[in-house]
C-alpha cells in the first residue's frame, strides 16, 4: 500500500497541464524528495498531491483511494500541507499562528481543550520553537518563522505531510537542525513526507527517495538517493557544464 | 500582563465609555433636562411631560439607532477587510452604501407617486439588492485588478457614480416629502424611530452571531486561501457568506440612516491596534463597540455643535475617520496596498 500515488497524471493549471505522465510512489514512514531545476512543476506535483489542484488525466491516490473520492474534511485528516506563501500577521504570537493548525479538532469558536493544548506544546517542542511561543511571529526572522510554520503543519497530526521547500531560508546549522527535526518526526509518528527540496547536497541524507523533475517536462529519473544524486547525473538534471558540480558542491 | 486581562480591561471600559456617551447624549439638546428626572422617565416610560416625550421619542430612539447602526457598520466593514485580505476596504469607499443608497432612493421616489406606503422591510430589502449590485462590480474589478488601490478608487467612482444619480431622481421627485429623503441621502441618525428599531435591532443581532459563528473560520482564512483550503474549509462557501453579511448589515445601515462614511474601514483598524490582536473572535465585538462609541460621540457633535441646524453625520465621522485611514495607509507604505 503507498500513501501517494500517481498514475499516468496529467497535472496542471485550468486544464493546461504542465506535466504530463507522472507516475510515482511515496511509502508510509519515509521522505520522498522532489528536486530539480526552476519552474519545472515541482510545485504544481505536491499541490496536485494535496487537493489543492485536480489532476487533468490520469489518477492520483491517497491510500488507495482515488483522491476526488474524499471530502475536504477527510482529506484534510489525512495530509497537512506547508506550501511556500508568506504569511503576513500583526498581532500574532507564534503560539496563535500554530494554534489554527488545530483547526479542525478545535470547537466552533476555536477554544483550545487540554489535549490541544498538550499537542501544540509537544509539536512547538518537537521543532523547538516553543520558546518562540509568546514572542510577536511578525517580528522573526525568515528561518525561525519557517520553523514555526512546520510546528502549524504537524500540529494537526496529519498521516501526511507535503512540503514545498520548507528550509530555504534557513541557515546552514538551521537547515540540518530542520531535517533533524524531520526526520525524527518520521520516525516517531511514522509519517509520509513529500517534499520539494533545493538542497541537493542534503538529499541523500534527508530522503528515503527520489523524484527527479527535469526542464524538459517530466519525470526523468526515480529511486533510492544513493544512486542519483552523482555529480555526473546532476550536471545533466539541472543543465550544468560537466565537472560544475563537483567544483562547487564536492 | 496577561493578554485576557488586558482585553478585559478594555472590553469594560468600551461599555462604560458608551454608557456615558448615552447619558450626554439623553442630556444634551435644546431643552434642557435635568439628571434627576431621567431615570423616572427612563424606568416609567412617562410620557406624560414634555421632557419625556423628547428623550423617549426623539432622543432615545436616535441613540439605539447610533449605537446599533454604528456598530453594525464597523462589523460590516470587518468582514469586508476579511474578504479582501486587506485591511483598506469598507462599504462606505468601495460604493457599496452609495449602490444600497441609490436602489432605496428610486423606490422611495417611486412609492411616493403611486401613494404607496413603503415599510422598513422593504427598505432593507431594496438597499441590500443595491449593495449586492455594486459589490458584484467591485468583485468584477478585483478579479481584473490585483491592486488593492485601483479598486478603491473604482469603489470611489461607484460611490460618485450612485450619489449623482440619487441626487437627480431626488431633485426630480417633486414632493414635500423630499426634504426627508434629502436629509436621508447625506446620512442621518435622526430619521428612525420604535418601529424602525424593531426591524434592524433583530437584524444586527443575527448579524454579530453570524460573524462570530465565523470567527474561527476568518482566523484561518486570514492566512490565505489555499492554506484555509488546506484546513477542509470550503473557501467558496466561506466566502458568498463572507460578503451576504457583510451587504444585509450595511445595506440595513444604509436603509435607515443612509450612507456613513469611514466608520466600517477605520473602526476595525483601531480595535486591532487598541486590543493589539488580530483575532476574529475579539475583534468582531471590539470593532462593534467602537464602531457604536464612534457613532454616538459624531451624532452628539452633528447634533450640538451648530444647533438648532444639523450636520450630516458623514461629515464628523469623515473629520475623524479620514486621518485614521490615511495614517492606515502611510504604516502600509512599504507593502502593496
């Protein structure tokens, strides 16, 4: 059983599609990366994955389930999602923000009960940025607010959560604390990840599996890590010069 | 301190800051009344004396109205800031008052030639058909202009657009009662009595439990759609609703007390800053209050401050309303408003 499944798809905007024929599989426990270069369809896969977009063609599953059969409500259960629109508050603590992921347990006027209370505390924990929690969310930097929107994601306790470059304005230390985070995340509640990424040199250690998106439209390659991120097969996925890779990333 | 407390606080003062605005209000008019006859008159409902008739008949009535009308035109206006993700939006600039205003003025104008008696409900009806107009084309001008900016200055032609047009059939309606609808057409709090209150009262309280039926649902959409998507919430749904409120509270407004200005956009805007939240679930009482304080302190100003003869109320809510919005939009001058 996969969690994600794409089938012969078809994706994209008002019945444009800007991908054609994808086809891939993201397994219970484990992180699914998506890279590739600029504007190739990297986020139009993962909203497709998420509901927020219907496929053109072909089929996309959640559990086995083709993905139009659900409701909101119950798909919503299921996946969490951290897309990459900046939020913009006022008068927001960090505690507010990653208080209305728990939408959908919350009563019709959004008060907290214990339990809520206790999962908002265990997932701002878990990334920590429960120290945040009092502090003005307008007020901080890239990196900290991103870490505050990935406690908002997983504080719904979702089965799924689906990413799209969630660390890209983290530092070098934040970038590793993040996926630290993630991973352990995995682990501990074993949750599927599908996750776009630019930090291609962090790939094989972030992710389970690969998805690799290249410019001419389409899934070029798919597998373990180990096995596609080489210089020489990066080189062509992002259309660099040979030995590019290696003088600046090896 | 405890944010709770603060917003309690405050809460307690907004009440008892309107309380006192009633009082100067029942007290302050053309004949004097003394402190100690009124809550006689107030608790009997004496109408026997003079000085009772006037605050039970005139003055009272007028106050319920301020504070009804003007709160419900701040929440109006709220969930307008809500629709647009944007805190410059209000019935009053986007021409959706001036479109209630101009609907109500052409059925008034009709019914009085056919010797027809008009009734509230009517009123309330034609003014919230006239508001849904002009909002289907300020939602017709969003979809083509992503500027917030170009569509309030659209908003403002509408506005133009609506009052000339009013002014016109007005002036054509040859008719004793037009002095009236004259006054009605600048915006007035003095034009409503009992009968009307019984009709808009009901209204305004199922409008505030709408919108805090909402609330939880206007915190999220607060940031952004596809991430209130994303929660299971139907966006569209969400939406239509988010603008049928907000039309039936400011067309009932428009239908009574014609069009006011800078009440819906500015009120919102100092409950944020004064609560320091932006939290539906207290910024739709605390922008009713504030929008009801407003309106009672104008109304006392365009009343008393050139008696015998009156200011449209638009015209000391502009005086204070229109700073507040422009230093809204000097704070916003680094983002696209």
């Amino acid at each position: 059983m996969s969690e994600i499944l794409f089938k012969n798809a078809s994706i994209g905007y008002r019945g444009v599609p800007v991908l054609r024929a994808v086809s891939f599989t993201a397994e219970k426990g484990g992180i699914t990366a998506l890279i590739g270069p600029n504007g190739t369809g990297k986020s139009t896969v993962l909203k497709t994955a998420a509901g927020l977009l219907k496929p053109i063609e072909g089929r996309v599953c959640i559990r086995d389930r083709s993905i139009g059969s659900y409701s909101p409500k119950e798909l919503y259960g299921i996946i969490s999602v951290m897309m990459t629109d900046r939020v913009k508050t006022k008068f927001m603590s960090c505690h507010d923000v990653v208080r209305v992921g728990r939408y959908r347990y919350t009563g019709i006027f959004g008060t907290l009960t214990q339990a809520d209370r206790r999962v908002i505390r265990e997932s701002m924990e878990l990334i920590g940025v429960w120290d945040l929690r009092d502090r003005d969310y307008a007020a901080l930097s890239d990196g900290q607010q991103q870490r505050v929107l990935l406690a908002r994601a997983i504080v719904s306790e979702p089965g799924i959560l689906i990413m799209d470059e969630p660390a890209s304005f983290l530092d070098m230390g934040r970038k590793i604390e993040f996926f630290d985070a993630l991973k352990g995340l995995v682990k501990e509640k074993d949750m599927t990840v599908l996750i776009s990424m630019h930090e291609v040199e962090m790939v094989k250690k972030v992710a389970d599996k690969v998805i690799c998106i290249s410019a001419s439209g389409g899934i070029d390659a798919k597998g373990a890590a180990e096995e596609l991120i080489n210089p020489a097969y990066m080189e062509e996925l992002f259309g660099m010069k040979k030995g590019r890779y290696e003088e600046y990333y090896g | 301190m405890d944010r709770k407390k603060t917003h309690l606080i405050l809460f307690i003062s907004l009440i008892l800051a309107i309380l006192l605005l009633v009082v100067i209000n029942i007290l302050t008019g053309s004949v004097g009344i003394s402190v100690r006859d009124i809550p006689d008159i107030l608790l009997k409902g004496d109408r026997s004396s003079a000085e009772g008739r006037i605050i039970l008949d005139i003055r009272l009535p007028r106050i319920i109205e301020a504070l009804f009308l003007g709160g419900a035109l701040a929440l109006s206006g709220y969930m307008l800031q809500t629709f647009f993700l944007n805190p410059i939006a209000g019935p009053y600039i986007l021409g959706i008052s001036s479109g209630a205003k101009l609907l109500v003025a052409i059925l008034m104008v009709w019914a009085l030639k056919a010797g027809f008696a008009m009734n509230s409900l009517m009123l309330v009806a034609a003014a919230f058909i006239g508001s849904l107009i002009a909002t289907g084309f300020v939602l017709t001008v969003s979809l083509r202009v992503r500027s917030m900016s170009i569509l309030i200055v659209c908003g403002v032609m509408v506005g133009y657009i609506c009052s000339a047009v009013t002014e016109l059939i007005v002036a054509f309606a040859d008719d004793s009662n037009i002095v009236n609808l004259h006054n009605w057409s600048l915006g007035t709090f003095s034009a409503a009595g009992w009968n009307e209150a019984r009709i808009y009262i009901p209204i305004v309280a199922a409008g505030i439990l709408a919108a805090l039926f909402m609330s939880k649902t206007m915190e999220a959409y607060r940031f952004g759609e596809e991430y209130a998507e994303s929660l299971g919430i139907s966006i569209y749904g969400f939406r239509v609703l988010l603008i049928i409120v907000s039309s039936v509270l400011s067309a009932t407004v428009t239908a009574f007390a014609g069009p006011v200005s800078f009440v819906g956009i500015a009120m919102p805007h100092v409950a944020g800053n004064l609560f320091r939240s932006e939290k539906p679930l207290i910024i739709i009482p605390a922008s009713f209050l504030l929008g009801s304080a407003f309106c009672l302190f104008c109304d006392l100003l365009a009343r008393s401050l050139f008696a015998p003869s009156e200011l449209s109320i638009s015209t000391v809510t502009a005086v204070f309303g229109a700073p507040i919005v422009i230093s809204m939009m000097i704070g916003r001058r680094n983002e696209n408003v």
